[in-house]
C-alpha cells in the first residue's frame, strides 16, 4: 500500500507541474524525475501482485532512469552550479539505455548486479545532495539560500527516517515507513519549486498544513457516513487516509485537465470550473468597470455646483471684511475646496490615469519620494531609515503612480507617530517562477492598526481620522494591482505597521 501511495503521489505531482507550468525548466525536469519513481513504484507494487516478468522490465526501466533525470534536476534547479558537467546527462541516460538491454540476459538477476546498480544510484543521489550543500552556502542569494537550507535539512531528515525500515524487515512490528517518507519529501520538494516566494518556513509548511486539514476532514466526513450508514463496513484507517489524501491532491490537476477538455469542447463555457469567490471577484471587477463609466458623469454634477457655490461665497466675502459672516462665508469656501478634493480623489480611484510604463530602477524611485517627504512639514522626531538592495533590477512600472504610492503610505505612517518615531523603507529581490519579484517594505514604530480595522483599510471611503477621506490606501491598492503585484499589511497596536509590497518584471496587469 505504501509503494502505491509514492507511485500515485510521484504522477499527480508530474501532471500538476506538466499541465500548469509549461515553460519552467526547473518544474519540467521534478515532473520528469517524478514520473520515472511513478513508474519504477507503480512496476514494483503491480510485480507484487501479477508476478509477471515484463512488469519487472518496466519496474526496471524507471529505477535506470532515476539518475539521469536527478542530474537534469539538479542542474536546473541549482541553475548549472553542481558537481555534474553537461555531459553526464547524457552519459547516464546512455548507461541506463545500456542496462535495459542486460535484462534480456541472465545478468540482471545477479545479486551483485543489483547492488552495483541502487550503489550507482546512491551515488549520483548523493553527488546532487553535496551540489546543493555547497550551491546553498556559496551560490544561492540570501532570499534563495533560506529555502535551500530548509530542503538541505529535509534531505538528510527524510533519509534517517527512511532507515527505520530495518526494524520492520527485522520483525520488530515497526510498520514501513520510507515510501510515505519519500512522497512526503517530494510534496516539500514540489513547495520550494513551485512556490518560490513562500521564503520562510511557517509559510512553507502552512501550505502542506492546508493539505493536511482537508484530508482529516475528508477522513472524518468518510467515517461519519460510514458509522451513520454502513455498520457492518470496516477499513483500515491508513487505507481511508491514503485514499483521501490521494484525491486531496488529485483535485488540482484532474480539475485543470476538465477544464482544457471542456473549454474545447464547449468554448463559450469560461466559468464551469470557476468557484464561487472567483465569479465574486469578477462580478467585482465589472462594478469596477462600471464605476469608472460613472464617476466621470458624477463627479461634473458635484463640480458643477460646488463652483457656483464657492464663486458666490467668494463675492459675499469680498463685500464683508470682518463679523461672523464672514468667518461662515470661510468655511464654506473651505468645505467647498475639502468636497472637491473628495471628488478629486473619488475620479483617482474609481477612473486612474493609465500606467505610462518604463523601465525603471525601484531603488531610484524610493529615493526620490523620500526626498518629498523630507521636504514635507512633518515633525522633527520623525526620523527616516531606508535599507535598499543594491542589485534590484530594473522594472516596468509607472514612476509617478509609484511615487504616489509610497508617499501615501509614508504620510499615513507619519500621521500614526505624533509623538515621533521611525519610518523605514527597505527593497529586496525575490526570486519568483520565471522572473525576479522586488519587494518593497514601509514600515513604522506608530500606534499600530487595530485587529477590527486591518480588513477595511483598502476599502473605499473606510477611514480612521476625523477628516479623511479613506480613499489614498484604495488607490494604493489599485495601483499596485495595476502593475501586477499585490500590497498586504500587518500590525500590532502600540508597536507598528508594516506595509510589503511586490512587484514582477513579468507583464503588468492592465485590468485595474
């Protein structure tokens, strides 16, 4: 059972990198390493029950291929910096097409021929193991370097688990454990390839963490029903939870490979396979669309008035030079001139300027709103720090949106420290799928967001001070969006605010 739970874990991690990541040689070449273990596991679990010897020759066939296929791994991965050169792809893919042929000779049965072949495996296993030690000290960037060290540690984890076999073959009652192990270690594997910007190790594991939730429920669920309806029936547990695990992470690529069927057999059907929260999102996009039609029309009816109004109060105050009238005739024009900025900053965020998009350096950027925001009033106790990467590469964004961004973020975190403080803004280099992914971190030692407020603080016309108008972090957030990256934020009361942003040089996303 533990040999078929590999195989079917090894082929549903091949199909969801085959059919999502067409293009990535790094998820191409795990997919390929992952359908030779499907096949040497799936031989060896179906040898077991048929005996049949053309089972053996297939079993066989995918154990030959395990090295060659770690090596292509392995030099993709490590992006070329491992202790193989570019001819031992090919050399062991020649020496495993060799070996195949000795199956049809009384040799392959041999005994020594068996442990010289998984010794040679070993070998090229373990030269990839050391590739990826020295790669991980002496290569990797720092961001990269976290999550090598983190598969560096499940290496040697999952192989000293793996020997816990002998107490099992020695019949100590210790059920086996290396096959559950190895598809676990593929599992993590599949997480620091797949997702390249989960850099620490919480993040990593709430990932498998969701996984694991949603078997246990599917194992309860399956119990439940079967306590409620099916008394006589029993089953293993380890059964029932492989089973559910199985489909668990089945459910990915068998809905992708519906959908590719389904979307060339019926066309016009975009939204089959589209969740319930998806469609929200997309009935959200088209009030967004619809917002911008309006907010043109609404915002000349305001205006409109709003200039009569000020227009009369400006004459009446130009005929009376002191008295109480003339403080209320201020005040309208006052209020007059905040409504117009609504307005102003209402047509910013319902219909904003399209992104003039250049290739430009982050860094740059940050220091030219830092200077804006030194040559603000603000309070003298307020003290500026910025840690940027000097490496970032060059992006295409907007400069101006960009600017605008940081800056209402700074303000924001300025006015949470009246009574002084620090404000910080730090860049960083991401690596992310096929493309570089800068972050942007503006933080500060203010009053912090409270836990109620930290889910509206994007949403329009939500705001916390007297006077505003709850519209500058919205427009942050739709800036952001429009290049194609995302904003998040946590806080803690009395301690302060981290704003992180991330933007990719892959192409920006127009949608608003």
């Amino acid at each position: 059972m533990e040999t078929f739970i590999l195989a079917a874990v090894s082929l549903i991690i091949a199909i969801s990198l085959i059919i999502y990541k067409k293009n990535d040689p790094v998820q191409l070449s795990f997919a390929a390493l992952c359908l030779a273990i499907f096949v040497f596991k799936m031989g060896s679990f179906c040898y077991g029950i048929f005996q049949v010897e053309y089972i053996r020759f297939i079993e066989y066939t995918g154990l030959i291929a395990i090295p060659s296929l770690a090596i292509r791994f392995c030099q993709r991965f490590l992006h070329d910096q491992t202790f193989f050169s570019k001819d031992d792809f090919v050399s062991t893919l020649l020496f495993g097409l060799a070996v195949c042929l000795l199956f049809f000779t009384p040799l392959y049965c041999s005994y020594y021929f068996q442990l010289l072949l998984k010794f040679y495996i070993a070998y090229v296993l373990l030269i990839s193991y050391f590739s990826l030690l020295v790669y991980t000290k002496k290569g990797a960037e720092d961001v990269e370097r976290r999550r090598m060290g983190y598969l560096a540690i499940a290496i040697p984890v999952a192989a000293m688990l793996c020997t816990l076999d002998i107490l099992h073959y020695l019949g100590f009652g210790f059920p086996p454990l290396s096959n559950l192990v190895l598809a676990s270690l593929l599992y993590f594997i599949l997480l620091i390839i797949a997702y390249p910007h989960l850099t620490e190790l919480h993040e990593l594991m709430a990932k498998a963490l969701l996984v694991s939730v949603v078997t246990t429920f599917a194992v309860v669920l399956f119990f439940l029903v079967i306590k409620l309806f099916g008394h006589s029936v029993k089953l293993p547990f380890t059964h029932v939870l492989v089973a559910c695990f199985t489909i668990v992470i089945s459910i990915s690529p068998f809905k992708m490979i519906l959908e590719k069927i389904f979307s060339s057999i019926y066309p016009e059907s975009k939204d089959v396979f589209t969740s319930l929260y998806a469609l929200d999102a997309k009935l959200e996009r088209e009030r967004s669309l619809l917002l911008e039609e309006m907010a043109p029309v609404f915002a000349h009816e305001i205006r409109n008035p709003l200039g009569s109004i000020k227009g009369a109060a400006q004459y009446l105050r130009s005929e009376i030079e002191t008295g109480e009238n003339a403080k209320l005739l201020e005040i309208i024009i006052e209020e007059v001139d905040r409504l117009n900025g609504v307005v102003s900053h209402f047509l910013n965020y319902a219909k904003p300027h399209s992104a003039n998009l250049k290739e430009l350096n982050i860094n740059d950027i940050i220091a030219k709103a830092v200077d804006l925001i030194r040559a603000s009033n603000f309070s003298a106790n307020i003290a500026i720090k910025m840690d940027l990467h000097p490496l970032l590469p060059s992006i295409a964004l907007d400069g101006e949106q960009l600017i605008q961004v940081i800056l209402n973020i700074a303000f924001n975190a300025i006015d949470a420290m009246p009574e002084g403080g620090t404000l910080s803004i730090a860049t960083a280099k991401v690596a992310d799928d096929n493309s570089d992914t800068i972050e942007i971190v503006i933080s500060d030692t203010g009053k912090g967001i409270k836990a109620e407020d930290i889910n509206n603080i994007f949403k329009p016309f939500f705001t916390t001070k007297e006077r505003g108008v709850g519209l500058g972090l919205a427009v942050c957030q739709r800036i952001i969006r429009k290049h194609g990256g995302y904003i998040r934020v946590k806080s803690e009361l009395d301690q302060g605010t981290f704003f992180y942003i991330r933007l990719s040089r892959s192409q920006p996303n127009n949608k608003a």
